[in-house]
C-alpha cells in the first residue's frame, strides 16, 4: 500500500478533496494534512508539511495543491532532502519520476482540472527511476544540497536553517556553560558559598555575572488585568536592566515594539495562551498578526490535551503551523509544554514533536496550571533537544536568584520570569555591585 501525504490551501482545497477520494478509492493510504476549509491560509505551511512527511519517511509520496502549482514546488524543494515538481501533464508527471526521482507532486487548480490531475497523479506514483544514468543525474543533485548545507554550516558544524540568531546566552562558549552550571552544583550542595554558609551564592564564582543573568531573562507580565500603564513600567524596567526581552500578550506587542525601539531588548508574544486549546488555524494567524505588529519571539502552548491523548499528528501539525509563521518572519519559537501536567515520557514525546517541527526552544510552563519549572524537568528537556541544540526556557515561580541559578544548573539557556527586578537585585549584591549598570541602548 502506498503512503501519500496530502495538502493544498484554499485555492487548492476542492481538487485536493476530490483526489482523496481517487486516491483511497485505489487502495493508496492517504494522510490529509489540510487545508480543510476555503478560508485563506498560507500555502507555503501545507507544502512544508506534506514535503516533511516525505523527507522524514512518513510517507512514500507527497502531493501539494494551490492555485497555480509553483509556489508550492517552490516550498517543498526547501525541504532538505525532497525533491519536488510541479507537472501540468502527464509527460512532465512521468519525467518528473522517471527522469528526477520527485517524490513530492504539485498541482495548480488553475491550470489542471480533475480529469488530468487523475492521470498525473496515478502516473506519477506509478513510474520509477531505475535507469542508472538518471539515477547518477539525481545523485548530483543530492550531492549540490549537501555542499549548500557544508557551506552554511556554523563553526560548530551544525546547519543553521536560515540566518544565526541570539539565543539569550551571549559570551558564554559551552565551556562557560558547563563551568556555571558545575560550580551552581556544587553551591546547592553545599547550601551556600564556599564557606559553607548560606549567603547567596555569588555571581563573580561560577562566572555568571548580573549582565548575563539579565540577559538570561524574559522579563514577563502576562496577568489579565496589566493595563497599558503596567506594560510601560515593564519596557523601562527592561530598558534600564538590559533584559533579553519583553514578554507580554498580543494585545500588548505593538504598545512594547514602541517602547523599546532604540534598544536591544526583544519583543516576544505568547500564542495560543494559557490553555494551548485553539485550533491550529488560530495560532498561526495570531502568530503571524503578533509577528507584523512587531514581535521578534513567539511563546505558543502546545495543545496539552492532544499530546497527552496521543494525537501525535494534531501536535505536530500545531507546532509546525507556528514554527512556519514564525520561519516567515524570522521570529524565534518557543514552545511550552505545560509540563506539570505532563508525565516524564509525555515531555519527551513533547521535545521531540518540538525538534521535529523545527522549533528554536522549548520552554516548561505557562505559569498559569498547577506548577512551574522544576530542575529536574529543565534538565529532562535539556537531555532531550541537546542533539538538535535547541534552546530550554525554564517559566513558572522563578522567584529568586538561587532558583535561576538552580535552572541554569539544570540546563536552562533562557528563564521567564516576573520577579525579573528582584532576581537582577540579587545578583548584583551576590557581585558587591551597589549600582545599577546604565541603560543598555542598542539597535534592534
């Protein structure tokens, strides 16, 4: 039985549903990834979607529908490892197998009426390549995406998908990293300093200086009731601090993007916020509206309820919604797990749903459920994305000094935090710093 992983946008919608219906009326096994109404959507996001499939070995065949057939191509052939073509007949279909070992076929609803996508798509999933000097030709290709990747590779050998972006750890090298979290270690086993008294633990030991804790933190109001007043104090404290970012709801995102122009501190939005229980359709477009007004990092909550009722594909379409929204408007995405409601193998399940689908870090909670980030959940999820070098933004009753130090230790690369002023405060006595550093004035 032949796999095949089905997609359009709304232009695309009603040729799509009619060769679902060819399709499994052959025998073929069809997985419908939408779209599933004429409502507008984005076709890059399905095309993506149908291309993953084929890339990941999901399924044997893809097929993306739109209004002309191209952008779609377009979309699917960015996807490492797929090889996609847009066919208009049935030569072009049989070439496209025979010639280049496509495995991913696009259509436009425009230019192909139902009677001919029939005839291409069963020719299309009919023929191979078998002819070695087409085969050759194919290993060619494959081997000019292999030397694309090598050539935007990162000193550290790992392909950055489009451009490098902060992560929130800025001059710390892995050693660093390891150095801190070994000496934060030691200093809760310890109950204190070196001493062994219970003082504060001091920043100038592990290396962790007030600058980077500042820049460690998503400085967050997130309550109902802020008013635009609450926001203002939030943007200057974060301006005076030199906080990485802002993190508000999306009501909030334009009133901050104005606040904060002139400066290096981000902007950043959840989505889908606290309950993760919106459709998919819905967090994209918040995504995307979010992103437009000006945020520069997008927080979404993963539908909770799908992940631990086993929808496997519902999860990962949702975050790969976002993650694309986000791809479109080079924004970072997070995405929280809500992890006290979770089991240890439903967070892994959750890391690597977030790995699949590309996204940038994953985070522990909303702050608003039934508990916050624990070290021992950071350090699971840490455990987990390190193979993919994704980030771990640990939320949720991060109050003092000594707990970011303990989430740090656990692996954390970014704390959310409401106390953010208090922590910051901290960490400058620990240091013997009586004043507060000048403002932190930057470009976006």
């Amino acid at each position: 039985m032949t796999r095949v992983a089905l997609g359009s946008d709304h232009g695309g919608f009603e040729l799509k549903e009619a060769l679902k219906a060819h399709l499994r009326g052959q025998g073929h096994e069809v997985a419908d990834l939408g779209t599933a109404s004429k409502e507008p959507v984005d076709y890059p996001v399905y095309a993506r979607a149908v291309a993953l499939r084929v890339a990941l070995g999901e399924a044997d065949f893809g097929i993306a529908v739109d209004g002309a057939g191209i952008g779609s191509a377009m979309a699917a052939n960015k996807v490492p490892g797929v090889l996609a073509a847009a066919c208009y007949s049935e030569a072009l279909a049989k070439n496209a197998r025979e010639h280049n070992d496509a495995r991913v076929l696009t259509l436009g609803s425009g230019p192909v009426d139902l009677p001919l996508a029939k005839k291409i798509v069963d020719i299309f999933l009919a023929t191979s390549c078998t002819e070695e000097r087409h085969r050759r030709r194919v290993a060619m290709i494959r081997d000019l995406e292999k030397s694309d990747r090598s050539d935007r590779s990162d000193r550290s050998g790992r392909y950055d998908r489009s451009e490098k972006k902060e992560t929130g750890m800025p001059d710390l090298s892995p050693e660093d990293v390891a150095r801190i979290a070994a000496r934060v270690r030691e200093l809760i086993a310890t109950g204190g300093g070196a001493d062994g008294t219970s003082a504060a633990p001091a920043a100038s030991s592990p290396g962790l200086s007030p600058d980077q804790v500042a820049r460690l933190i998503d400085h967050t109001l997130l309550k109902p009731d802020a008013t635009a007043a609450d926001v203002g104090k939030l943007c200057a404290e974060a301006k005076e601090h030199g906080f990485f970012s802002i993190c508000v709801n999306p009501v909030h995102v334009p009133l901050v993007r104005q606040a904060l122009r002139g400066t290096d501190v981000k902007t950043c939005c959840v989505v889908g916020f606290p309950l993760g229980a919106a459709t998919t359709q819905i967090k994209v477009l918040e995504a995307r509206k979010a992103i437009r007004e000006g945020a520069q990092e997008i927080d979404m909550v993963v539908n909770v309820g799908a992940l631990k009722g086993g929808d496997d594909a519902l999860v990962l379409r949702d975050i790969r919604g976002v993650v694309e929204a986000c791809r479109d408007g080079r924004a970072l995405c997070k995405v929280i797990l809500e992890t006290s409601l979770l089991t240890d193998a439903e967070k892994v399940k959750g890391c690597e749903f977030a790995m699949k689908a590309g996204a940038d870090f994953v985070k522990t909670s909303t702050g608003f459920s039934s508990g916050g980030a624990t070290a021992a959940d950071v350090s699971l999820m840490a455990r987990t994305v390190a193979p993919r070098k994704l980030g771990v933004k640990a939320s949720g009753g991060i109050r003092t000094y000594a707990d970011l130090l303990k989430m740090v230790a656990a692996g954390a690369t970014r704390v959310g935090a409401s106390a953010s002023v208090k922590i910051l405060e901290e960490a400058r006595a620990a240091a013997g710093q009586e004043a507060p550093p000048g403002r932190r004035e930057g470009r976006t």
